[in-house]
C-alpha cells in the first residue's frame, strides 16, 4: 500500500492484522497533504489458504491421483468445452498442467521399462524402476515447480469441489465466511467493497449469494461494489454441477444496490476475456457485470514487465499488486484511496483536484474488503 501511496500522492497508515470473533481484518487510513479529506477503510480478509495448505500437504500420489480426478470431472462436466468455446487460452491453461506431467510420466514410464524395449530379461526389471522414479520424483517434480504445477492440480480439486458443493471443507469455509460477511455488513459504511481475485471470485460468489439467499434484502440502503478482478469465475460456473454457483451469480447481478464490476486484462490468459458471467450463468436478463480492461504493460516499467510478461502466474497476479505508473485501474487506490470503487468503471489514470469521493462533503469513507 505504500508504493500505491506515493504513486498517487497520498500519505497512507496501514494498520495491523486483528482478529475478532473469527474475523480478521486490518485499517488503511490515506489522505492527500494538501486536501482536508481522510479515508478510513477496513478490509476484512477472507482467506482460503488453510484449503490450499490441506490440499498440498498431501503425499504426491495422492495429490496427482486426485489433480487428474477433477481434471476428468471438468471434461465430463462440460467445463472444459465451454473453456476453449468462450476463452480459448484459458482452455490451454487447463490442459497445460496435466500434459506436462502426462510427459514427465512418460519419460518415467520409458526409463523403468527400459530392459524390455532394449530386450533384455525381464529379472532386469528391477534396475529400470529405480532410474524411472527418481527421473520423476527427485528430478522432474522440482523441476516443474517453477510452472507451479503442483499447485495448479491443487487448484482444479478446488474448482470442482467449489462447483459441486461435496467438500466439507469448503463448504465450512463458505458458512463461516458468509457469517462473518453478515457481520462486517452490520457496520456503518459509505461504500461496501467485495474484491476477489481468480479461484476467490467463485469463493465470494458463493458466498455472497448465500447471504442474498438468506437475507435478499440485506443491502437495502446500502452502497455494494462488487469486484471480481480476472475474469475467473466461470472456471468453476462453467461445469455443469455449479447449478449452485450459477444460481447465486443470477442472485448477486440482480440484487439492488450493487453495482459488479469484472476487471479483466487481454494479456492474462487465466482469465474469460470479454466474456459475461451473467450471461453465460443462464441469466442474459440480469444487468451485466461492468467490464473494465487494463494493460499491465502500462502498469509497470518496460523492464520490469519484460521480466513477468512470460509468467502467466505472475501477470494473473498483478490486479492485487502495487504498480509502477498510474493507470486506469489500481488496486490499492480503488480499495483504500478517496475514491468511490464504482469511479473505476471509467477512472481515466488522470489525478485531479476534484477527484474526491462524489459524497457529501466532510463524509467519512469507510470501505469493508
């Protein structure tokens, strides 16, 4: 947040984590030197990490059993059609990961037989086992790790799990999230900010929408931004088990008072280009998701973004991350800055003394995250 305050001429105080009845969140207050505003916001943090952490604490073979598992169920679900229907390049980032250890397997595969194809004995075995295991093992998993290919196993079992609503462990996640959203929602704010990004787009769909379900007229009166920033939520909304999640998408994109904003960027390849969530959930009647398209490349440096612009991880990551120049979209500034969240369905990059938040003058702006 520090680097987004200089970029932007603020002054800005980031407090610490707290934790409260299960909640964790922290404090941003920001200012400008020259002007009498000050932005208070307090962002609630909803992290599914300890999901991640379980899944890959796993022994390997569980971990690959169980990543080709889903990737079967997302091809038999329909998921991966309507990948390389809607966003093709998305579809390729589904079947890298699981072509490439395919390959790995392979290689192994061809160094343990390798007695038989060289016809000799089959006493000799044994001693191709032992290469074709540590070629996998010790040489090719580490070596994939800089594709992060473990974690994108990981990724797609939570895909599923979150589409078909069978893990006890998301579900419980999703339960004490939308407990702890239902209380953040009880605090007096001017703006309520829902961020997600990637994978925690569907997490916070799913829960938002539980809440809409429970209580649909939880945000009368109130000012609701709802940002899902890389275009991910259709990975899991696309399979045909999501009736769940697809329903709730309907739930968010009709309620009054929120206004969904859909950042995506044409160089992330984890992401739905140009697609509409609404629309392709089944509800093209709903008000669609306002687009907003950034370019990384006028975000950062021109060598610093020629070191990332290859990593697909590292650029998908870059909505959340500080930037080096200003632009038409920034994290930081839309979720702590003066700045209402809905100015960024047309924020131009420009800074201008009136750039203020369109509220009453003198108000406090509190943003729940």
């Amino acid at each position: 947040m520090q680097r987004t305050a200089e970029l932007w001429g603020l002054d800005a105080d980031v407090g610490t984590l707290q934790q409260e009845d299960g909640r964790a969140y922290f404090d941003i207050e920001t200012s400008r030197p020259e002007d009498a505003w000050r932005t208070s916001s307090r962002f609630f943090v909803f992290d599914h990490g300890a999901i991640v952490d379980h899944l890959g604490a796993r022994p390997l073979v569980t971990r690959l059993a169980q990543g080709f598992r889903s990737a079967a169920a997302v091809v038999i679900e329909g998921g991966a059609f309507g990948y390389f229907r809607h966003a093709w390049r998305f579809g390729l980032f589904f079947i890298f990961p699981f072509l490439l250890v395919g390959l790995g397997m392979g290689i192994s595969l061809a160094l343990a037989t390798y007695p038989l194809w060289l016809g000799l004995g089959l006493w000799q075995l044994p001693l191709g086992i032992a290469p074709g295991y540590l070629f996998f093992a010790k040489l090719f998993i580490p070596w994939s790790d800089r594709f992060h290919t473990l974690h994108l196993f990981s990724d797609w079992e939570m895909a599923v799990a979150v589409s078909r609503l069978d893990n006890a462990i998301v579900n419980d996640w999703i339960e004490a999230s939308t407990q702890a959203a239902r209380q953040a929602f009880e605090l007096p704010a001017d703006e309520y900010v829902i961020s997600s990004h990637s994978m925690g787009s569907s997490m916070a769909a799913q829960t938002i929408g539980l809440l809409l379900e429970r209580e649909p007229e939880l945000f009368a009166g109130k000012r609701v931004v709802f940002v899902t920033l890389g275009g991910a939520t259709l990975q899991c909304a696309l399979l045909r088990s999501a009736s769940v999640l697809r329903a709730r998408v309907g739930l968010i994109a009709g309620a009054k008072n929120v206004t969904w904003l859909e950042v995506q960027c044409l160089t992330d390849v984890i992401s739905f280009y140009k697609s509409s969530v609404t629309a392709l959930t089944g509800h093209p009647d709903a008000p669609q998701p306002r687009l907003v398209f950034l370019r990384i490349k006028n975000m950062l440096f021109a060598d610093r973004y020629k070191r990332i612009k290859l990593d697909f991880l590292r650029v998908h990551r870059q909505y959340v991350l500080a930037s080096d120049r200003r632009s038409n979209f920034d994290f930081g500034l839309m979720t702590a800055g003066p700045l209402a969240a809905v100015t960024f369905r047309r924020f131009s990059g420009e800074w201008g003394q009136d750039a203020e938040l369109d509220y009453p003058q003198g108000a406090v702006n509190g943003e729940l995250h």
